[in-house]
C-alpha cells in the first residue's frame, strides 16, 4: 500500500470519529434534559435548587418515588389514562386507515376536493373550535366523562394519520387488489385481508404518535375530567404544584413513572417507526 492511500484511509478513519464524536455530543445534548430529571428525582429538596447546581445527587432519596406512587392514587391515574390512550389509539389507527383507503382506491366525484379538505383541517387551531364543541358535549352531557376524549376519533381519523396512510396505500400494487376481486373478495376484504397486513410498519408509525400525544395529552383532560377518580397522570401530576410551593422530587419521580411506557413503546417498535415514516413519506 502506498503511502498516498495509506494517508487517505487514516483521513476517513478521522473524518468517521469525527463524526461519531459529533453525534455522541448532540445525543448527549438531547439526553440531558431526561438524565437531569432523574437526577432530580433522587434528590432531596434542598439540593435541588443548590448553588451551584450539583447533578449527583446527595443520596439517592427514593421515597420520592413511594410518594409519587401514594399521594396521588398513582395507579388509578395509570388506568385512566392506559383506557383512554387505548380506545384513542384505536381510532387513529384503523379508523384513519379506513378513510386513508377510501381516499387511495376509491373513485367518487370531488374526491380531490374532500381531501384537501381534511387536510386543511390541520392548519385550523384547537384553540378556534375549544369552546363550541366543549358546549356541545356539555349539551349532551358528557364533561366529566372520557367520552369527548375517545369518541371523536371514531368519526374521521386523524388528518395527518389519514394522510401518512393515504401515501403508503398508493404504493401498493394495483395488481394485488385486481388479483383479490378475481377470487371473489369485495373491498372490506381487500382492506382487511391485504392493505392492513402490508401497511404494518406505517400503522406502527402511527399508532406510537398516537399513544405519545394521548397520553401525555394534558388539555384535553384538563378541560373535560373535573372529578380526581377520573383524573389521567398529566392532571395528577399537577397535584404536587401547591400554591406556595412546588415538592419537585415527587413531581420528577412521577414524571419519569409516566414516562417509561412511551419510552418502552418507542424502543420496541422503533425498527418499524423509522422504516413506516421513510415509506409513508416518500412513496406515492
């Protein structure tokens, strides 16, 4: 080997550690935020806002997990929000998969229209239609319910959902559908039978979107839930905030109890999130 190629190589070994360095910095960068909330979490009150801040903590104080646990009726919260973040996820998924299928290989008029449609749906605010539907369930009589926060989803999907699936779908081959209507299937069974079981990793995309955002949705509870027994972790949490203080150790061992299920999730499907959002989002 000459000593050109030889310099070479130990360039792009450099350049490769460099890199390597670099990224390793800006995950840590990331990171910190979480690693200093455990932190905060096994300290004890005084320490935590000491000058200087000091990240290792004095001794690791767990009773601010036991406390989490217990003063808050930590596991009713934990039911509460594991049933609403479930019939959420539910309609996200296979609703909007549905709609997403309608818009992909249906034909109807103004189909083109109706799709711009729901996806102008995205840029209106929560905040414009807040007050008119929290009126309209308060007519019928579900606030201090679950039922605003699940029902709706059952009627339409979510845009960005429908959209993410309306891409994938296209991607399919047509020969597959024709095949299936040849044997006798009609189009729920095309659905059922073929678009669901090859859209698995953009549904997986999907549904851990759709489990992050309902269960650490806190507006929604806030607005609609009045009663502590139906509270989710995000209103229970809020309980360590008092009026003249706030117990910090408690709130961080909550939160990071709260957090483990979005992080376990995320890590178990996380080979099927990331091929379902480069699928979903350069096909079609």
């Amino acid at each position: 080997m000459t000593s050109y190629a030889m310099g070479k190589k130990q360039r792009r070994i450099a350049r490769t550690a460099m890199l390597y360095v670099l990224l390793g910095l800006f995950s840590l960068s990331t990171l910190f935020p979480l690693l200093w909330m455990i932190s905060t979490s096994l300290k004890s009150g005084d320490l935590i806002f000491e000058i200087p801040p000091r990240f290792w903590p004095d001794g690791f104080h767990w009773e601010n997990y036991s406390r989490a646990v217990t003063e808050i009726n930590f596991f009713v919260l934990f039911k509460n929000t594991a049933v609403i973040t479930f019939f959420h996820l539910l309609s996200d998924v296979f609703v909007s998969a549905f709609v997403a299928y309608g818009f992909a290989r249906f034909h109807f008029p103004g189909k083109n229209i109706w799709f711009l449609l729901v996806l102008s749906t995205i840029m209106l605010p929560g905040e414009v239609t807040m007050i008119p539907v929290f009126i309209g369930f308060s007519e019928i009589g579900w606030v201090n319910s679950i039922l605003p926060l699940v029902v709706p989803g059952f009627f339409g999907g979510a845009p960005v959902f429908i959209f993410l699936l309306r891409q994938f779908f296209l991607s399919i081959p047509k020969e597959l559908e024709e095949s299936a209507t040849i044997d006798g299937a009609n189009s729920f069974t095309i659905f059922w039978r073929i678009f669901l079981p090859l859209s698995v990793p953009a549904l997986i995309t999907i549904a851990i979107f759709s489990f992050q955002g309902s269960w650490n949705d806190l507006l929604g509870p806030l607005i609609y839930l009045n009663d502590e027994d139906k509270f989710t972790l995000t209103l229970g949490l809020s309980m360590f905030k008092g009026i003249m203080k706030v117990e910090w150790g408690p709130l961080m061992a909550g939160s990071i109890l709260a957090l483990l299920p979005v992080l376990i999730v995320f890590f178990l499907a996380q080979r099927h999130f990331v091929e379902g959002v480069k699928l979903s989002g350069i096909k079609g």
